[in-house]
C-alpha cells in the first residue's frame, strides 16, 4: 500500500509527538470524565492526567467521545437550578 504525501505527513506528526508512556483507548476514556471536570471547572490538570490531554491531542475517536462528554456535562450544568 502506497501512502501519499498527506498521510505521510500525518504519520509523521503522529510519531513526533509520540512519547515512551502513553495511554491506550481504554486507559484514556477511563480517566476523560475527571479530565473534563477540571478543564470545565479551569482547574490546572495534574501530572497523572495530563496523559489523557495527550491521548486526545492524538486520537481522534478519543476525542470526539471527550467531545460528546463536555457537551453533556455543559447542558446538564445548564438544566441545574
């Protein structure tokens, strides 16, 4: 399988930002709703979940769920008296 020179480009990008630990699917959806708690509330994000930041930067199924997930959490904060 040939790949043009946009995948190519995107693979690359993908494996500069690569790093020795990261997170898979599962790990990352695991810990995305604490994520978005503290990013919602603009509370600094600790160490342990800056993984999930990192995940999301990289995978774009992961980050439509995170996506979905913010909307939720903002419409349910809007529905509270």
């Amino acid at each position: 399988m040939k790949l043009s020179n946009d995948q190519l480009k995107s693979l690359s990008t993908v494996l500069d930002k690569t790093r020795e630990f990261e997170l898979n699917c599962n790990e990352c959806l695991d810990l995305v709703s604490e994520f978005a708690e503290l990013e919602l509330a603009k509370q600094s994000i600790p160490t342990a979940l800056q993984a999930v930041a990192h995940h999301l930067d990289l995978c774009q199924e992961c980050r439509e769920e995170y996506d979905t997930l913010l909307k939720a959490i903002q419409e349910f904060g809007d529905l509270a008296p």
